[in-house]
C-alpha cells in the first residue's frame, strides 16, 4: 500500500490504526507493506518511530504486537505530490492499493506524476477520499483524468460516512424492508441531518477543508441521498450508487444558508435548508447543519412530524450515526432502540473493503459533482461577500 500524504493527519489518526486493526484480525497478507509518502526529510527508522508514537495515542486498545508487527511493515518516501522520480522508486510489479490523503488541489499532479512513473501499469487500486475536487467543474475535470489513468474498476471514489456500521445498517433496511415508507402515514414535516463536533479546525487546515466541502458537499449530502433515495433493488454498486445520485439530482435549495464567511479561512459552521423533488418527500423541508469546535457533539439523522412541536417534545425520530442509538417520541414519552453495536472504525470497514476489491459503497462519478451542483452558490456567496469569519 501506497499513502501519499502519509505522514498527515489522515493516516495518523485513521488509516495507520486502521490497518493495525486489520493486520490483528489476521486480514492482511504475509508479505503485506505500507510506503509513507511525505514532504518532511525523514530516515525510515525516524518514520517507524512516528508511527509507532501515532498507534499508541491512537490504536492503544489494539495488541501490542499488531502496532509492533505494522510499524516494521513501514517505509518511508520523501516525496512532492509532482515527484515523478521518488515515486518510481515505489515497485510497481505487485498488486497495490493506492490512498491519496492529500488535500484536493494536489490530487491532480499526483495522478500525473503516478502515472509518469509507471505506477498505473501495475495491478493498482486508487482511493480518493473527499472532497472529490474544488467543485462541480474540477470534479468533472478529475473523473476526466482518472479515466485516462486507469480503468474506472480501479477507482475507488469514498466517503466513509458510507462506511459507518448504523449507515450501512440504513442502507440494508432501505433494501430489505424501507422502513421510511412510514414517512407518508406518520406525516414527517422535517428531517434534520446535523454533525457537530467539539473538535476544533486544526492549525494550517487549508480553505478547501472548511465546512461547505469537508462535510456538507460530501458527508451531509450523502446522508440526504441515503434517506430520500428511492429503495435500490440490491446491495449492488450499481444499484446504491444509482439509487443515491437520482437522490442528489432531485435535491434544490432554498434561499436560506448560513455559513460561516472566511475570507481566506476555512469556514467552521455551515447550515443550510434543502427540499427533494421526489414525490415522498415533496412537502419535507430538510435542514443539513455542520460545526467544528460545537460545545457539544451531536451527530444524528432527525425526522420531525408535521404539526408537532422541534424536540425534546413529542414528534420526532432521531438516529444517532455513530452509536446507533434511535429515539422516538410520540404523545409526551420516549423510548430509545440501538443498532447492533459494532466497535470497528469506518476507516477500518473502507479500508478492508479497498483491499479486497468491494466496491458496494463506491461513489458513481457523477456523484461528487451532483453534490457541488449544490454547494458551489454558496461557496461563491462567500467567496464575494468579503465578511469575516464568525465564531461559532
């Protein structure tokens, strides 16, 4: 495996423990290694001892010999996104799966110089995660790149909100039984769709990480197409991924938006009022809000009665992605239900599945632009209103 961008926070936090985790559970092969690309001047030793300090502050709870065994299992490539002669230093006669953690105006020249330097004509894999692009017109000039790369089986376009256990979960529902077919009989007004994390934007995060394309135009977006979508027929690529870009195509804005304005920083706050165009959820309005650095997490999909006053009063669903825990109040009382817990991370489910070829939660292509044929107004609104940034 291949990380570009492999000493960044990405790989620290996620793919590193992830890959440990996988590595414990016995799913990576005998001959398996990790090549770190990065800009630092870094010996591999000095890289493995990163590492090994990342996976202890980030993966204690996995044996000690699994941390041990992966941190042996890496290399170190000093390396520009554009360094066409480090990357050929790569060996490019195995399989390999290539994960570019980079932020999204780099991802063209790395594409060009991975392709000059051969890597492409190996049996390779490439995951892009999000944002796909800096929007609706560089999306479609990067599907464009990427098919005259590689073959468009090798391209595994994530967002690993679809890789959550509750989301997926969701998604399984909606094809075996459609639970949401009750929106119609309970009358639902309102969906909320919110991600609020106490987390605040970290230090040197560049303008394309802010709110409008790190969550709305891919996390929140997705979530959206996985609720308003009609049922798909299967657990298909082609059948999901079909299911949610008719979704995302259906979707209009309303006048109201409220972002945070940067003037050159990434924005922290962002919320924003949607309706579908399909016929259950004609009269739904759907409100899709995110923060860094909230005073309290909350990270849930909420559905709201029609006549019934916002929560804690009556009237109302809500499902907490990440724990799985739903909560129904009707006429004055509560009662709460969870999803099966499932202790993996999303990083370690996408991963996992990248490796072994899955595509099922795979992105179509057009699906990154259908969420930018959104959220580009509103980026330019900010662009062109030279207001300064608001605290959240």
């Amino acid at each position: 495996m291949l990380i570009i961008g492999g000493t960044g926070d990405l790989s620290r936090r996620h793919l590193l423990p992830a890959l440990t985790r996988l590595l414990a559970s016995g799913e990576l092969p005998e001959g398996f290694s990790v090549a770190l690309s990065g800009l630092e001047a870094m010996t591999a030793d000095a890289c493995r001892d990163l590492v090994a300090r990342e996976l202890s502050a980030h993966a204690a709870e996995l044996p000690e010999d699994a941390r041990r065994s992966l941190t042996e299992r890496v290399s170190y490539l000093q390396a520009d996104v554009g360094d066409v002669e480090a990357l050929a230093e790569v060996p490019a006669a195995e399989p390999m799966l290539v994960y570019l953690a980079i932020p999204p105006e780099v991802v063209p020249a790395a594409l060009r110089a991975l392709g000059r330097a051969g890597i492409h004509r190996a049996p390779a894999r490439f995951v892009l995660d999000k944002p796909f692009g800096l929007g609706r017109d560089s999306a479609r000039a990067l599907n464009a790149q990427l098919g005259e790369l590689t073959d468009e089986r090798s391209v595994f376009r994530i967002d690993h909100f679809l890789y959550h256990h509750v989301v997926q979960e969701l998604v399984r529902w909606r094809v075996r039984a459609d639970p949401l077919a009750l929106v119609d009989l309970l009358q639902v007004g309102e969906v909320e769709i919110v991600w609020d994390e106490t987390r605040p934007l970290r230090p040197g995060d560049s303008s394309s990480s802010g709110i409008l394309s790190d969550m709305i135009q891919s996390h929140l977006l997705q979530l959206t197409a996985v609720v308003t979508m009609d049922p798909p027929g299967s657990m298909t690529r082609a059948d999901l991924s079909g299911s949610r870009l008719a979704a995302l195509r259906r979707l209009v804005r309303e006048d109201d938006a409220d972002p945070s304005p940067a003037g050159g920083e990434p924005e922290t706050y962002a919320a924003l009022a949607l309706r579908s165009e399909l016929p259950r959820w004609r009269d739904v309005r759907f409100l899709l809000r995110a923060a860094k650095g909230a005073a309290e997490s909350r990270r849930h999909i909420e559905l709201r009665f029609a006549g019934r006053s916002t929560p804690p009063s009556p009237g109302f669903a809500r499902l907490d992605v990440l724990s799985g825990d739903l909560t129904v109040g009707v006429a004055g009382s509560s009662v709460e239900f969870s999803v099966p817990a499932d202790t993996e991370s999303a990083s370690t489910r996408l991963l996992r599945a990248a490796l072994r070829g899955d595509d099922t939660f795979v992105l179509d292509p057009e699906e990154p632009e259908a969420g930018w044929r959104i959220v580009d107004p509103i980026a330019a609104a900010i662009a062109g209103s030279g207001a300064e940034l608001r605290g959240t």
